[in-house]
C-alpha cells in the first residue's frame, strides 16, 4: 500500500510472498551445501538422481520515495525501502533446509507506470538489494488508485 504525502513525496508499506520449487541433484537432497552432520572428506559430490526441492519466501518491507508525471500517461518513481526477508525451502534431507532466515533487506528501486484509467495503472519495477547487490529483481506491477 502506497500513499501519497504531497504532490511528490510518497510513503508505504508492502508485503511480499513467493513460492520455490524445483530440484537438485546434489547427494541426498542437498541444497548447495552438505548436511550439517556430514564429513565433506568422506562425502561423495557426484551427482545423483533429482530430488525435489520447495520453499516459500516473506518479505515486509516500509519504504519511502519520491514521484513525478511524465507526459500526463506515464508516472515515474524512486524510492527506499527497508525490512526484512525470511525464507525455508525443504527436500529429501528434511524441512526448513536452507533459505536466509529473517535477512535484512534495503532496497533502492526505480518504477514507471502507465495510466490506463484515471483509477488504474499498469507498470515496470527495478530493485536490488543494497546489502547483498546480487540480490536485483524485475517485476510487472498492476494498480488500483483510490482517491478521497
């Protein structure tokens, strides 16, 4: 949820939920790592059968920015945002496995929409993450505007 605080200045809140899946390959449903109790000089790294891999990712986030219209259409963003991601993802080893566990997140993201209607709009976000800069995302957004 995002609200406006003056003509440029915006503030909000959001919440953020992503599913994993897939499979690795690694011995008995590691994920890129060997069991905690695992010896790495008597452990075999060859590759075995695909063993299924799911997780889920939360992230909630407050974030703070600034806007501004571009040719009446298009509406231009930046903005801050800081919180924290809490990830699990499980497989044949067990649940809970791996996934960063409550990480700090703080993001500089850069958006532009597209007024559809004077109600709603649809646009492109950029994102990364300025504590782990591998951490970057493209996404597509929909809007709905509400007004007083």
């Amino acid at each position: 949820m995002k609200v406006s605080r003056g003509r440029h200045v915006h503030v909000g809140a959001e919440a953020e939920e992503g599913l994993l899946e897939g499979t690795t390959r690694l011995p008995n449903g590691n994920v890129a790592r060997l069991a905690p109790d695992a010896d790495p000089m008597t452990t075999s790294t060859t590759l075995g059968p695909a063993s299924p891999l799911e997780g889920n990712t939360l992230a909630l986030k407050l974030f703070a920015g600034v806007h501004s219209d571009l040719a009446r259409r298009f509406v231009i963003s930046t903005d801050v945002a800081v919180g924290f991601r809490d990830t699990w993802v499980s497989s044949d080893l067990g649940t809970d496995v791996a996934g960063r566990k409550n990480a700090l997140l703080l993001e500089a993201r850069t958006r532009l929409d597209f007024r559809m209607s004077p109600r709603s709009t649809v646009g492109a976000i950029a994102t990364t993450n300025l504590v782990d800069r591998r951490d970057m995302s493209l996404g597509l957004m929909f809007g709905l505007h509400f007004g007083r």
